[in-house]
C-alpha cells in the first residue's frame, strides 16, 4: 500500500499568538512593506492575543490535503495509573503513571459516491500482504487560510467506516460517512514567527495578484 493516496480536504478557522514581543516588533517595523502590504500591519494582525476559532481546519494524509469534512473529534490524551497503599501511610493513595493513551480520530464528511478513499483505505488493512500506516496532520487555519498551527498524528490506521444512513422520507438531507482513525501518538506543531512573517507576505500577495484579474 506504499503508493496509497487519500483524495481529502477539510473544513475552516483562525486566530493568532501573541504578546509584548509581537507589540514591539510591529513598532520597530511600522511603515515597512512586503509584497505590498505593511509589515507592522501584518505583524500586529499575527501576533493578537486570540483562542483560535474550530471551523477553519483542513486534514493532510499522504501530502494531500482536503478542506472538505464536516467534524473531526475526538482529539484526546489521557495519562495512565496504578494505584497502591504505601505502608504506614493510611491518608492517601500513592498513583503511579503508567503511560499516555490516545483516544481515535473522528472524522465525518459529505458521502461523494465517486469517491470510495475512506473505504478503500479500511479495505486494505483486511486485503492480504502488509499495509503502511500513514503519518497525517490536522492542520489549524486562521480567517485568510494561512497556517497558525498542526497537530501531527503518527502510525494512523482506520479502525472504523460508517456508510450514510438511509432514509426515504428525509427529503433533501445531506449523505455522510463517518471513519474512526487509530494512530500511535500525536503532538503539536506551533507556527514559529518566521513562518507567520512569510505566509503573511504570501498570502498578501494572493490577494494582489488575486485583484489584477
């Protein structure tokens, strides 16, 4: 399964990170321009103390990206314990850690009858030979689709696929499918300040050159 592909894409979010570093740099920037647009302007709309918003996402497997589901959840670690009595001490128990679990990814989207990647995908893990598990990221969007952060999943498998439900009196509604994706571990990728000074540029310039036409 080495040359296994999904066709996906995701959903939409923002934000941005910030602080008294972020206020000083646009200061010491103001009136500077890159592709056309102020850096300060851009700096102070990058570094705003924000929580970032859930509806601006996209999903990344095999390098290719999909903006297209309707929820992915169950984004969870918990840690692990045992718990024994230390002799002598009758107040409280003693928790030792054990390890860290994650919980499976869910993801729901629109059910596209010319696409079966989903299913394809839970096919193979049964089909005779071995199969690769795929390293994938849920990607964190700010308002103008630029990157604010990744979560990076490692080892994922599908676990579970949902077909649509079917109705003959739901008029008008919407097929989903539904696929529960296992995986090692995951950990999170921060955009570094860097990176948010070049999609910034980058993105400013898509929408001149996005103007000329």
């Amino acid at each position: 399964m080495g040359s296994f592909g999904l066709n996906i894409s995701g959903g939409v979010a923002g934000a941005a990170v910030g602080g008294a570093v972020g206020g000083q740099l646009t200061n010491a920037v103001g009136g500077m321009s890159l592709f056309g647009m102020d850096i300060g302007t851009m700096l102070n709309s990058m570094t705003r103390d924000d929580p970032e918003i859930t509806y601006n996402y996209s999903l990344e497997i095999n390098g290719l990206r999909s903006v297209h589901f309707k929820e992915v959840g169950g984004l969870k670690m918990t840690t692990e314990y045992d718990t024994h009595r230390e002799g002598g001490n009758n107040l409280h128990e003693v928790r030792l850690i054990k390890g860290a679990k994650f919980e499976p990814l869910k993801i729901k989207r629109g059910f596209y009858g010319a696409h079966d990647d989903f299913y394809s995908w839970m096919r193979s893990v049964h089909e005779a030979g071995s199969f690769d598990r795929l390293d994938f990221s849920l990607v964190m969007l700010k308002d103008d689709w630029t990157e604010s952060c990744r979560f990076n999943f490692f080892g994922g498998w599908p676990s579970s696929w949902s077909g649509p439900s079917f109705d003959a009196e739901a008029s008008g509604q919407i097929a989903f499918e539904e696929i529960e994706i296992c995986y090692d571990y995951f950990d999170i990728e921060k955009m570094s300040l860097v990176g948010k000074v070049v999609q910034g540029g980058l993105s400013a310039a898509v929408n001149m050159a996005g103007s000329l036409f």
